[in-house]
C-alpha cells in the first residue's frame, strides 16, 4: 500500500509541475514544438511532461526553464527565486 500513495505522490507531483510549465509556456507565447525545438527533446516529450506522463531530468527543466525565461523554482514550485 504504500508504494501505491508513494507512486501518487509523485505522479500528482508530475502533474502539478507540468500545469505549471504549460501555464509559464504559454505565457511566454511559444509553441511545444517551439519548445522542443530550442531544448532538443520532441514536441511529444514536451506534451508528456505538461501531462505529467513524464517527468524532467533537472538538466531539461535546467534548459526548458532558460528557453521560456523563468527559473527551475518557477516550474518546480510555483515560485521564483
């Protein structure tokens, strides 16, 4: 039982930083395929990650967060550093 509430945890966690890069994405006007383009990963990747079916290393949230003009604290906690 606990690997399942540990295994949701991390799965909403996913979710939640994924809501909040696509927020940050938007509002910096670029597109996913964009995104890829200047982080070197697939429009799909990007898609994944905003859905929460895949998580970041911390060097591509390193790069993502450089390309859309924000910190890693923006997109991991909804906070700038």
């Amino acid at each position: 039982m606990d690997r399942e509430k540990a295994r949701a945890e991390r799965e909403k966690r996913r979710q939640e930083i994924g809501s909040r890069l696509r927020i940050l994405r938007r509002e910096s006007r670029i597109t996913q395929a964009d995104l890829a383009k200047k982080v070197h990963v697939s429009q799909q990747m990007i898609g994944h990650i905003e859905t929460g079916k895949k998580a970041m290393t911390p060097k591509l949230c390193h790069k993502i967060a450089r390309a859309i003009g924000c910190s890693t604290d923006d997109i991991i906690n909804g906070e700038s550093a």
